[in-house]
C-alpha cells in the first residue's frame, strides 16, 4: 500500500508517494538522498538516526514515514545555513566531539533542541538530554565539555 | 530486521476506527509506534494492517476539572512531562513518564501506548531468526513456555512504568468498541496473562481512548520508584507506585502499592493497607511490610537478571517508595 | 623539547566539518546503478551437520539474480591466523557442517532486501544436531565432541612472504581436545623463584565476551567491472590492503585486479579487521550477477557474527617477598575463541605480550590456550588480551598487597619497568613513563586520602560507601602482520600546498588529522595546506591498516619521512634560486626557504616548486617514505614460543577509580577515574584525551556492564537495549594525564595512545569496590547482581 505524504523537509515541502510501511528514515535515506541520517540500530535504542520533527527529536527508524504526513523535519543536513556550520557544529569539532561521527547528526540535533529550549543547561541536563544517544568513541566527555562551551558554561571539575 | 508490508488507515472519528478494527482481520492499533515498529520488525507480530489513532484529535485532549484529570489515549510522554498542572497533582504521574525508555521516545510515545504495552520477556523479544534455534514459545504460538519449559502459560513480564503508577491513583479507563463506550478500573483492564495482558490484546475489539485520574484527597502522597540498570533507556528491572495519607498523628491512614516488571501484569498489593493501616511509619516496619509484599511479586528468568535479584531488589524499591511518600528517611 | 608549531596542538579535525554535516559518507551510504541487495542465510544451530541445502524454490522467485552456498566455494578458506602450524580453519558459507548460531550458509542477491529476504525463506536446508559444547574448559576435555574434526593442509596464505609449507597437518595435530592455539613462554628459574619467596598466593579469574559496539553497522558493497577485470569494493573496514589480501587470497584473483574504495569507518574498535563472509559473498556475486552487490548486516549480525572480545579463565601466581619485590610468577590463561580459531593464537600471545611489559618479574612462566567451542567467534578487540590480563595480574596484586599489609601503589613502582629495560624476549624500552603513570593517577584520584584500606576504620555501615582503585597497563605500538610496512606519499601543489597520500583509515581516532599535523610541521606548512587522500589502495601507498595501534608510529613515521623528503627537494631547488651551495645553510617554514644566517633572503615554496618544474626535468616534487611496522626485525614473532621481537615502543597507563557502591541493590557508580597515559609525545592533545577517554568509558562497561549474554551458544542480548553500553549519564568524572616520554622511534616522540587504556579501567574498579565494601569480585562484569551476593554472603 502506497500513501502520498507531505513533508517540510530542511524548509524545502516535498510531496512523496511512499509505502506505508516505510520508515521515516527510509524515505529520508533512499526517496530524499539524505545519507546524513544514520542507522545505527534500527530499533530506538541509539539515537543515530535522530531528526527533529516539529522541533522535536525523535528516532526517524522508529516513525512510519506516514507518520510524519504534515510535520516539519530537520536533518543533519539542514542545520548549516549557506554552507556555514552552524556554530554547534564548529564546536563540536573544536572541542574533540566528533570522532567516528556515526552519532554525531543524531547527537548534534538532539543538541540543538536542548539549547532551542534552555540555552544555559547545566551539567547534568545536558547530560539528560543525550541520554538516548549512545557513542561509544568518546566516553561522552568531549560532547559535554562541547555543549558546556555553547551554553557558556565551565565545566566544574 | 525490515518491516513486512501492511495497510495502514488512519480514520478521522472514532467511530470509524472502531468499525475498521471489528470489520477487518488481524490489525494492529499503532498510536506511538516506537515499541509496535520492533515488534513488527521482529515479526512479533504480523498484523494485515494497521489503524492509526492520529488523526483523531479527541484522543490528544487534556482536560483538567476540579477532581479529576483526562487524558486522550494519544497524549505522549513528554507533554505530560512538560505539564506544570500534572507536576503539582499528580506528581507521581510525571516521574513515571519521564522515567520511560530514553528522552528521544518521549516525544512520540503515549499514554495509551504505555498502558497497551506488550508484556515482555528474553525468550519474546527476539529477531525471527533467533526464536527459530528454540521454536515457538506459548506466546509465539508453541506449546509452552520457554521460561518455565512445561507450562502452557505464558510468564512475560509486564514492564511499563506508568500503569502502577495510576493504579496506585486509582484511575478508569475509557473503551470504546462496537457495544459502546465503557469505563472500567485500569487494575481490571490486566488480566495478568502473559500473552494477552489486556483485554484489548485478549481481543475486545476495543479502542482505549482516554484516562480518567481522580486527584488523590489532600494529604495524599505520591511516589513512583523506578530500578533498572542504567538512568535511560533501559525498561525497569522493577517498579513501585505508592500512594499513601498519614493521618494527624502520623500514623498511615490509607496506602496503595502496585508494582511493575516482575509478574504478567501490574501487581497491586491489597495486603500493604491491612499491614501498614494505623502503624507510624518508621525503618523497621517499612522494611517488614517491604519484605511481605515483595513475596507476592514472584518473578521468574524473563529477563537477563536472576529472579532472586530481582526479589531482593523489589524489597529495596517498595521500601525507598513508601519511606519517601511518608517523608522518612530508611 | 622542541617547540612546534602544529604537533601537539589540539587542532580541529580534518573530518570534522564533514561529520557534522552530514556529508560523510560511510559504506552504508553508498548506492550504484543496478545494485542489488544481498542477504546471508545463517544456522540456527550450534552445531549441525548439514544434510542438504535445495535453494530451488529461492532460484525461481522473481527478482533473485543470485545465490551462493558452500558447495561452489568448497575450497575456499582463509583466516586471521593462517600459518603452516594453525591452518586456515573459516570458510564463507558453512560445507558440512556448521559450527555456531549465526554461521552463514548461502548468500543471495535479489533486486531488493524484501525479495532477499523472502529468498532466504525459500532455502530448505536440512540439519543433523550433533552435540555441542559451550565451554572452553569442557571443550578440552577427551570426551568433548570436536568442533574442528577436517582434514587441513599445511598451507598457509603468507607462502608468497616466505612462510614455508609443512607437511602431515592432521585435525588431530591442530585440533586435538579442541585446542587451537598454545602459547608457552618461561625464563628464570621460576621454581627458584617461587623457593624465594616469602609469601605465594593464587587466585583465578574469569571474563565474559564483550562485543565492540561500532555505532556503524557492518557494510560492504562491491562492484566488478567486467569490461576492465576490476573488483571495485567498499567496506567498512581498519586496512584496506589486509582486506584487499584476503579478498585476493579468496576470490583467488591478482590484488591488483581489486580496489578497496575510500568511505569513512563508523566506529572499529577491531572488529572490522578480519574477512567476513557477507564480503566475500558480495565479491562473489558481483562477480557472478554482474551487478553491483550491497550487503549490509543489522544490529543482531554484528553482535552475533562480527566477532567478540575472548572470554578467559585466568590464573595467576605471585611470589612476592616481605618488601613487595616479585620473585616469581606463573600464568595460565584459557581462551575461548568460539568456532573459529579468529585471533585465538594472537590473544594467547599478547596476554604474555601486555603482562611482562609492566612488571619485572625474574621467573616468569606462561601458558595460555585457545580453544574451540561452538560459541560465536572471537577477535581482536581494543586492548586484544589486554583488559583479560590486566584485570587478572592487577587484581591479583591488590589481593597481594592485602595480604601483606601494603599499599598496592608501593608494589606496582617498586616491581614497574623502566626506561631502558631490555625485556626478556629482546625489545628494549626507550620511553617508558609508567612509574609518571602510577604518580600521575594516583595524586589525581587523591590516593593516600581516600583509600580506604588505610583509614583507622575502614568498615562503614552507611549505605553508599565509596572507595579507590588502581591498575596498570601497556600496549604495542604496530607490530609486523601484512602488510607489514606503511607508506606515504606527498604530492606538492604549485602553489605550495601539498596532498598526502595514505592508505590509513581513519577509524574515528584522529589519524587524518594528526598525520596531517606530522606532514604540516615536517613540512614547513600550514594545516590549511594539506589535503589528505586516503582509504584507497589504487591511489595510496600500502599501510600497516590501523590496528595493534601502529597508525601514529609507523604510518605517521612514513609520513614524516616523505614530508623531510619532499622538503629537501624544496630546498635544493630554493638553493639554486638563491645561489647557495650546502641547503644545511637553509630552513623552511611557513612555506618559505630562507638562508638561517639571514632570513629575509628567502624564496617560497611556491617560486622553489615551479623552479623545479622548470629546471629540473620537469620535477613537481614528490615527497616519499616508508616505515616498517618494527625496525628492528623482519619477522612476526613466534605466537607460541613468543620468541622474537614484538614491537617498536610500547605505551603504557595507569588508571585509578573512584566508585559509590550502593549496598543495598550491588550497583556501582563510577565517579572518578583518572588515566596518565604515556603516550610518547600527543601529536594532537584534544585527540589523544579523546582516546583516553574513549578507553576508559569502553572498560567502565566493560567492568561494570557490558557481556555477551549466552545459552548454550545463542546470544540474548544482540540489541543496545540489553547489551548495556555507558550511556551519558554514566559518565564520571575523567581525568586525564598525558605522560611525555618521548619515543625515539616515533614522529616527534609519539607511540600508541588508542588501546591501551581499555585494560585497566577494569582492576582499577575491581579494587576500588573492593575497598569500598571488603568484597571481591574476580569475574567480570561487577554487576549489582554479583556484589550485592557477595555482600550478603561474606566469605
């Protein structure tokens, strides 16, 4: 069964004719190219797949693209403006946050609705707020230490 | 680990989604989705389509009057989280939900999905290919249990956290089928089967759409106590909700506990009010009326965790949550 | 010290603005025109023969443009260890019989992953359960039913290399009682030694499989072009030229005739090192459907079928005298490498290889064996033996320590290498800061304040009690497994910038960036000057593969040694612009030759390049070097003698922890945990602290959390959501040191930083819950479920 859904799609409306049974983050990878996207786990438990649906971050393996009929998504790809990184990007690398970069879209979106919301969390709210982002590169202490530095904040030691 | 193909509708009214589910075979209600797509994907469950309940907006309402709150069956997780209103009456109802799997399921996990949650087990939740080295599993069809070896039962264990939680409040629940609309108790939606935990899995060709919560009385407090191995995303390994009023002078007038993650339903622990009914609350007879009531848990190896840990732990997390309802410190 | 300019700075990465936009782009990301998918059958059983396989039914639905089973591949055989002595023992699909669940049985390529799917339900095979066993131990027994019981030849893949063949190989020479591997090593008088000692002491320990947990999913895609011969392939991989041998080896076609295509790896951690069937089986089908194969495992797969860390039983005994010196020590460690050899005769070996680096011991005996089970298969996994034998030695010593009334600190620096030791298989110790190591990790963890064991009275009876713990380790810096070089090429832009040709991966460790470091500093450029080609072996030169942490030793050695060579160039095409005879008169900086005695006369690089162009020949200057995995010997050592040299530098750490155990439900919460690690020299600092870090968060889980859950061969626990990796509100407190020794063989003193680390997180918590609450655990993983019954049942 196929359904026709729209979707804002990094600000762009595209209109797609998809199986009902494809996930959110199939239509994204395969119908719209957007490889940014990752598939770390396919089932909800790693965040690698995380994209922003209304502003919200949810696992796009754990959304029917059908689901998503009407909303506005952003991913990985849409958060550069004009080529420019976007400053949680920049920090991201200059803080040694990124290291395989196979959580990092997930990890940088989540980031963003965290800062969206509360532009000055604490230690332990950022901690919260990635808690179902799993990497395993980093130990997780650079990518605080990164959002620290956005939220303008030192860590405390 | 891809999704097998179905049909998918998602009706306007009510009324037409229950017609769907009576009319057409073997469909599945998706509200969340987060825990229904692993299932599908594990072919747990092979439904010909699915009913979707968003596009009823009745089903996402929040309304508070003066005693009670509702809840439309698809409110998520996070707009309870997120209610200030909820935070203040109902505090125990906030900690369970933002207790849930991992901050990103939130967003899209609801209400009613928490409630309708699939009992749960370490022979069940597997892939296709995996259940096919043992065979089915009674609650995949086989013969009997793969926990117990002989039983013709099944022993999954009922793991949501929110479900005690308003049993401990005492809440209804609204179903609407072909007969009508009912309200029942949430404690008399579980039957405490394993396979069919509810009587909408056990085939009432119901839809729950909404939650009643009566506020407790002044006095009342509340707490939601969840163990699991890590702070996110992993289900609990045991949960306890209790409600409890001390009178003035201190002593327990009434209590409720119900708790979550050992049995094949929410276990709700009548005989806590005959113990603790009248006694002050202190250390010791907490840890005894712990003790009592985690024998009524009965866990078994659903999980990769001995069911002796989880007794002695169960006995922990009833404590932790009485003595913190009754503001004493263990 | 010298200063540098670029070295030792922590400058952002090179990959970086790719990752964080979403525009790197992994094996799984790549799609070609025509591609079809490919899917693996796998056995449901431990251990069955295979009667039939009739795929039939599968050849006839539509969409199916490929299948593959054992019978066409009946000759095919490789591994990770394939010697003369340890011959190939895997093969890419199952022939007679299979040997664990998940052990692949045909491949089949359809036009999409449904139709793949559904063909995989359409293959009817047949099985024979026959017994199985699930234990190392039970496996070495005379009765145990053999998991390897065919008939091998004493080949061995590295013939070309000069291995040279042996005859009258038998299943029961290679296999007897299930044994794959032994490793024996002695020196000393070890009977002396113990005779010596004052106080003798044995404990045995045990570790469960752990799995790495790359956050990519295993993927290869492959692509052969008939017209040209050529196998294009991607793949997720740590060397390129490895799995380009091994494809060649297989597919039995000239390496040449394959190109290992460049796409970023999304996590390793060794578990993308070995030749997996699903590859192969990709190659194969290219091959035969002339179309594009992808074939991409889900998160199931690679838990269950891209190996494991090995599972150990480890005993070990100290004599040890009155003072704390060692006398004498004898190991015995038995590994379960599951169906397959894997690295089984590699891990035995490196248990001794990680253990006598770190303490002198004067009489020292080791065996270890590697046994088959019908256990899933084991590999090499960061810190490969490490964390298994750190963890024994060093809680083992904590024991020792107790015994004798001692600080463990004071055993470990009285009893630690130091630099300048000649170990006793040869290697000599030219940067060793280990005793800096224990130093640092202790004054960071507050050692003498919050230990416990020293405090007047040590029991509490509060419910959360907290205490300290410290391990130490060491680890290889590359060693000589094929290609058994690496090197670089640099190709210089007429505008004075360069392009650094290097068959590394980076992993997710830093390797672009910190080679770029190397060849900007050597080179006299700027970090925006260098560009990096990497990750393909028809445009880049051989490497060792980033493994046995080599990459910043031997690769970033090359890469220094092509920078000097392209720089001399420069120079002697500057000379003759600026008509000086000796280029000694010069130095090169900021893309500029000038005279050392008088700096402004300088011409740049830009002038000297386009100068050589012009007069020499036509020379647009290319930069070469080479740098074998160890200087000093041409030779692998002897994995079961471990005679021979072993490796160019050995890093070394030491880590302490601090933990909360929480006495009423046994969990512990890690709160501190301080690493020094000796590094050589941190050729990128924000890099290096991110590889300190990630080791110690891999052994926090791995101490804390992390194990293969399995019943009688099958795995329970191949998700995220029961394989417990920390989760970000598990992170304590890091601390971390880097220790400067200054490795003379290594770019600017750099040796290994990626590994070693993993190893001691886990003593380090052992000890320090043992501190905190007086009980042992000697079997890892500590969960709350084993403390909280060691509490409850005080021995």
């Amino acid at each position: 069964m196929k359904k026709v859904i729209k979707l804002t799609v990094n600000g762009m409306e595209k209109e797609l004719l998809v199986d009902v049974h494809s996930t959110l983050l199939d239509v994204l990878r395969e119908d719209l190219g957007l490889k940014g996207t990752k598939k770390g786990c396919n089932q909800g438990e790693c965040g690698a797949c995380t994209v922003l649906i209304d502003g919200n971050p949810v696992p796009s393996c754990s959304l029917l693209a059908v689901k998503a009929d009407g909303k506005d998504v952003l991913t990985i790809e849409g958060v550069a403006e004009a080529g420019k990184l976007h400053a949680i990007q920049e920090v991201f690398n200059e803080k040694g946050a990124i290291q395989c970069g196979f959580c990092t879209p997930g990890m940088i979106l989540v980031t963003k609705k965290l800062l969206d919301d509360n532009p000055n969390p604490d230690e332990q709210e950022i901690k919260e707020a990635i808690a179902g982002n799993i990497c395993r590169c980093t130990g997780y202490a650079q990518i605080i230490e990164a959002i620290m530095a956005l939220a303008g904040r030192k860590q405390v030691r | 680990m891809r999704l097998n193909e179905f049909d998918y509708y998602d009706p306007a009214t009510l009324e037409e989604a229950v017609e769907l589910l009576n009319q057409k075979a073997n469909g599945a209600i998706i509200a969340g989705g987060s825990d229904l797509l692993v299932a599908l994907k594990q072919k747990l469950q092979t439904p010909n389509y699915l009913l979707s309940l968003d596009k009823i907006p009745s089903l996402k309402k929040v309304k508070f009057t003066e005693n009670k709150l509702t809840l439309g069956s698809m409110v998520t997780l996070d707009d309870i989280i997120k209610s200030s209103l909820i935070q203040e009456k109902l505090p125990a109802l906030k900690q369970a939900a933002w207790e849930v799997a991992s901050p990103l399921l939130r967003y899209q996990a609801t209400i009613g999905g928490n409630l309708c949650l699939n009992t749960r087990c370490r022979f069940y939740n597997q892939t296709s290919f995996w259940r096919s080295t043992r065979g089915p599993c009674f609650k995949t069809g086989g013969k009997s249990c793969h926990v117990t070896g002989t039983e013709e039962r099944c022993y999954a264990a009922f793991c949501a956290d929110i479900p005690p939680v308003l049993i401990a409040y005492g809440a209804r629940i609204n179903l609407a089928g072909m007969q009508g609309a009912r309200t029942i108790s949430l404690a008399d939606f579980y039957n405490g089967e394993g396979r069919f935990p509810n009587v909408i899995a056990a085939g009432s060709g119901e839809i729950l759409t909404g939650i009643e919560i009566p506020f407790p009385q002044t006095g009342v407090k509340s707490v939601y106590r969840k163990f699991r191995l890590r702070d996110s995303i992993d289900y609990p390994l045991v949960g306890a909700a209790v409600a409890l009023k001390l009178d003035a002078q201190n002593k327990i007038e009434m209590i409720t506990l119900s708790c979550t993650g050992t049995a094949s339903g929410p276990v709700n622990i009548k005989s806590i009010n005959e113990v603790l009914r009248g006694a002050v609350l202190k250390p010791e007879a907490i840890w005894d009326a712990a003790a009592a009531a985690a024998v009524e848990l009965h866990p078994l190896k659903t999980s990769l965790v001995s069911p002796r840990y989880k007794r002695d732990i169960s006995r922990v997390v009833i404590a932790e949550a009485i003595a913190t309802a009754g503001g004493v410190t263990l | 010290m010298a200063a540098y300019n670029i070295v030792g700075k922590g400058v952002p990465r090179v990959d970086g603005p790719d990752k964080a936009s979403g525009k790197a782009i992994y094996t799984v990301d790549v799609s070609l025109p025509g591609m079809l998918y490919g899917k693996i059958l796998r056995s449901p059983y431990a251990h069955a023969r295979i009667i039939s396989i009739d795929t039939s039914m599968a050849e006839k639905l539509p969409g199916v443009k490929g299948i593959v089973t054992g019978r066409d591949l009946r000759d095919v055989r490789y591994a990770f260890v394939d010697t003369p002595h340890y011959p190939a023992d895997e093969q890419p699909l199952a022939v007679d019989k299979v040997r664990y669940i998940g052990d692949e049985v045909a491949a089949v390529a359809a036009e999409s992953e449904a139709v793949a799917e559904k063909a995989l339900a359409l293959i009817k095979v047949e099985y024979e359960i026959i017994p199985a066993v699930f234990s190392a131990i039970e496996a070495m027994r005379d009765d145990a039913p053999l998991v390897h019981d065919e008939q091998l030849e004493g080949t061995s893949a590295w013939e070309e290399w000069g291995v040279t063949k042996r005859k009258n190989i038998t299943a029961s020479s290679y296999a007897a009682n299930n044994v794959s591997g032994r490793t024996f090593v002695q020196y000393g008088d070890v009977d002396a030694g113990f005779e010596e000692a004052d106080h003798i002491r044995e404990d045995t320990f045990e570790l469960k499989a752990t799995a790495h947990c790359p956050m990519e999913p295993h993927a290869v895609v492959a692509s052969y072009d008939a017209v040209q011969d050529k196998l294009h392939v991607w793949l997720s991989t740590m060397g390129i030229f490895l799995k380009r041998f091994f494809l060649s080896k297989t597919l039995n076609i000239p390496a040449s005739k394959i190109r290992v295509h460049h796409t970023y790896v999304g996590g390793a951690f060794g578990g993308k090192i070995d030749l997996f069937p699903y590859e192969f089986c990709a190659a194969y089908l290219t091959i035969k459907t002339g179309q594009p194969v992808k074939i991409e495992l889900d998160r199931e797969e690679v838990f269950m079928t891209t190996r494991q860390r090995h599972p150990m039983n480890i005993t070990v005994r100290t004599g040890i005298k009155k003072d704390g010196i060692i006398t004498a020590q004898d190991i015995k460690v038995i590994a379960d490498n599951g169906a397959y050899r894997g690295s089984g005769p590699v891990v035995i070996f490196l248990c001794h290889g990680f253990s006598f680096p770190v303490y002198n011991v004067p009489n020292y005996r080791y065996e270890g064996f590697s046994v088959y089970t019908n256990n899933p298969i084991r590999g090499p996994q960061r810190g490969h033996g490490a964390p298994q034998i750190r963890f024994s030695i060093d809680s083992h010593i904590d024991l020792i320590a107790r015994d004798l009334g001692m600080d463990p600190l004071e055993i470990m620096l009285k009893n630690a290498r130091k630099q300048g030791d000649v170990i006793p298989n040869g290697d000599v110790l030219n940067s060793c800061g280990l005793t800096e190591c224990i130093k640092g990790a202790a004054a960071a963890i507050d050692w003498k304040n919050k230990r416990r064991q020293f405090q007047a009275s040590p029991a509490s009876t509060g419910r959360f009690r907290r205490g300290v713990g410290i391990s130490i380790c060491s680890m290889f810096s590359g060693a000589m497994y094929y290609p058994f070089a690496s090197a670089a090429i640099i190709k210089m832009h007429d505008d004075g910038s360069a392009t650094l040709f290097t068959g590394a991966q980076d992993i997710g460790q830093g390797s672009y960036t910190t080679l770029s470091q190397v060849l900007a500093e050597e080179l006299g450029i700027g970090m925006e000057d260098v560009h990096v080609v990497a990750g393909d072996t028809e445009l880049c030169p051989i490497d060792l593969g980033s493994f046995l942490s080599g990459t910043a030793l031997v690769t970033g050695s090359a890469v220094k040694l092509a920078a000097a060579d392209a720089k001399r160039q420069i120079m002697e095409s500057a000379a003759e612009l600026l008509g000086v005879d000796n280029i000694g008169e010069l130095d090169a900086f900021n893309k500029k030759v000038f005279q050392r005695q008088s700096p402004d006369n300088y011409v740049t690089y830009q002038q000297a390049i386009q100068a050589s162009v012009l007069r020499k020949g036509g020379n647009p200057i290319i930069g070469t070097g080479s740098y074998k995995g160890y200087e000093k010997t041409d030779r692998y050592p002897s994995l079961s003698k471990g005679k021979g040299l072993f490796t160019g530098a050995y890093g070394f750490a030491a880590q302490t922890a601090e933990v909360e155990v929480d006495t009423w439900t046994g969990k512990v919460k890690l709160l501190r945990a301080c690493t020094f690690h000796d590094c050589g020299y941190p050729l990128n600092e924000t890099i290096v602290r991110g590889q300190i870090h990630g080791c110690s968060s891999m052994g926090q889980g791995q101490a804390l959390s992390e194990e293969i859950y399995l019943e009688e061969g099958q795995l329970f626990n191949a998700s995220f959501l029961e394989y417990r990796l920390p989760i970000s509100t598990d992170t304590p407190e890091l601390v971390d040191g880097i220790v400067i020794s200054q490795e003379p063989s290594g770019p600017f003193g750099a040796k290994e930083v990626g590994e070693g680390s993993v190893a001691g997180m886990l003593a380090a918590v052992a000890n320090a819950v043992h501190d905190a609450v007086g009980v042992r655990i000697k079997s890892m993983p500590i969960t709350p479920e084993k403390v909280l019954r060691a509490l409850n049942n005080p021995t």
